[in-house]
C-alpha cells in the first residue's frame, strides 16, 4: 500500500504459504467486505493458517487503513501469510 499506513499493520514480507482476497471500495463502501472476510477466514484455516485478528478486529484495521489514506475508492489486497520470510536474491549461495 502506498501512501499513509494504519498503525495496524499485520504482517510485512511475502511467504510461501498465505491467503489473500481482493476487495473494492465504492465511494466509501466496501462491497462485500463481511462476505470476503468469511471466505478468507475459511480458506486460512484449511491450511492451518491462523488469523491473529477475529473478524470484527479485521473489518475495524481495514477501515483505520481506508480512513488514515483518505481512500473512498480502492482496492484492498489482504494478504495474510506465516510470518516474514527474507525477500530477494540470497547473494551468498551463487
């Protein structure tokens, strides 16, 4: 995300094992959102992946996010992963 960050960041970094859903926001509206959420909270907990945010903590940050960037039109990519992996080449290995 680019621009202002909510204090409520959940994770940073990219991991082998996440989920994610894309949602929009029509003129401060998320469409959606109770529905994207349920369906990201399923395909988590499939694979094992914990969520360290129930669903009404999760809907507050993402409006905190859409509020602090001053976004009444957006898509929001949420992504939750394992935790951080390093990114990049490992320069060491070659």
């Amino acid at each position: 995300m680019h621009g202002k960050r909510s204090s409520r960041s959940l994770t940073t970094g990219s991991s082998t094992e996440t989920e994610s859903t894309n949602i929009t926001v029509y003129d401060g509206a998320v469409f959606k959102l109770d529905e994207h959420l349920i369906r990201l909270f399923r395909s988590a907990s499939l694979i094992g992946l914990s969520i360290p945010l129930d669903l009404n903590h999760l809907k507050i940050a993402i409006y905190e996010t859409l509020i602090a960037n001053a976004l009444r039109n957006a898509y929001v990519r949420l992504t939750i992963s394992r935790g951080k992996v390093q990114s990049g080449l490992d320069r060491t290995s070659a």
